[in-house]
C-alpha cells in the first residue's frame, strides 16, 4: 500500500482503536450499528490519503483518452478529471473489500490494541481498474469477499494491478 506524502495514521489508527473498543464495550444494537457504519466510512475514507494501484488495462484506456496517469486521482474527480462521466468506464476497488476490513478490525475484541489496529489498517488499498476486470471479480465471488491475501482475487481474474 502507498500513503500519499506526508500522510500519518496515527490520528487514524487511535479514532478506529476507539471504536472498536467502544463497539465491544456496548451490547446495544443500534449503538453498534451505528459504530459499524462509522467505522465502514472510515475504511472508505482512508482512500482520501492512499495513491491508488492501477490495472495495466485500466491505464492503457486512460492513456489512449488522454487522460494521463490514473494513479493520480482519487474517486471524487472521476467524472470530471478523467472524463468518465457517468462512471462507465473506470471502477475505484478497495482490493481488500471494506466488509473485509471492518470484520478483521471488529474481530480484534474489546480490547484492541493500536498496533493491532494498525496492522489492519495497513492493508487497506484502492486501485482502478475496468468496470469489465470488477465485473469479472464480482462474477469470480470476490465482491464483497476476498482471499487472506487479496492479490490472489486479482491473478484469478486475470486483473495485473501495478
């Protein structure tokens, strides 16, 4: 995984150890779910500070649209930055799938470390791919699941992320 420069996790990694602490200090239903969901925003949040991987097909469309170096761009600018209006063309993929990580993080317990917590952190990624290469992972039953090391998804469907 690539953190963009002068990026630090430590505020990061204290908020998620904080709530997964207050999620196992609570057996109330509603409170953990909302600290779930928080904890999910927070996951897809991380890719505010994450360069992207791209797959090589993926890079060449945006080469050949003139769109330049994807790896450069965050979800928030795909349709106006790299003409991809209607997001059609491109897909911005956690390669380990948000459901992923929140269940990693939450199978900590009650008293999770910030070390702990850090090490999951560290496997959060985003890449863009294909709207095709995502619809092959889908198919392949990697939607919402991933192998212990997500990578392996990736070589199944055929997607080469670099």
């Amino acid at each position: 995984m690539g953190y963009r420069e002068n990026v630090s996790t430590e505020l990061v990694v204290k908020t998620m150890t904080d709530l997964v602490n207050s999620y196992h200090s609570t057996d109330d239903e509603i409170e953990q779910k909302w600290i779930k969901h928080l904890i999910q925003q927070g996951f897809r949040k991380l890719e505010d500070f994450i360069t992207p991987c791209v797959s090589v097909k993926a890079q060449e469309l945006a080469v050949q649209m003139g769109v330049g170096d994807l790896s450069q761009y965050g979800w928030s600018v795909q349709k106006s930055k790299m003409n991809d209006p209607d997001r059609s063309l491109f897909h911005f993929e956690h390669i380990l799938t948000v459901s992923d990580l929140v269940e990693r993080l939450l199978c900590l317990g009650s008293s999770a470390s910030c070390d702990d917590v850090q090490s999951i952190i560290e496997k959060a990624d985003v890449a863009w791919i294909l709207k095709n290469e995502d619809q092959l992972l889908n198919e392949n039953g990697f939607k919402t699941k991933r192998p212990e090391n997500p990578q392996n998804a990736y070589e199944t469907c055929g997607i080469k992320l670099v």
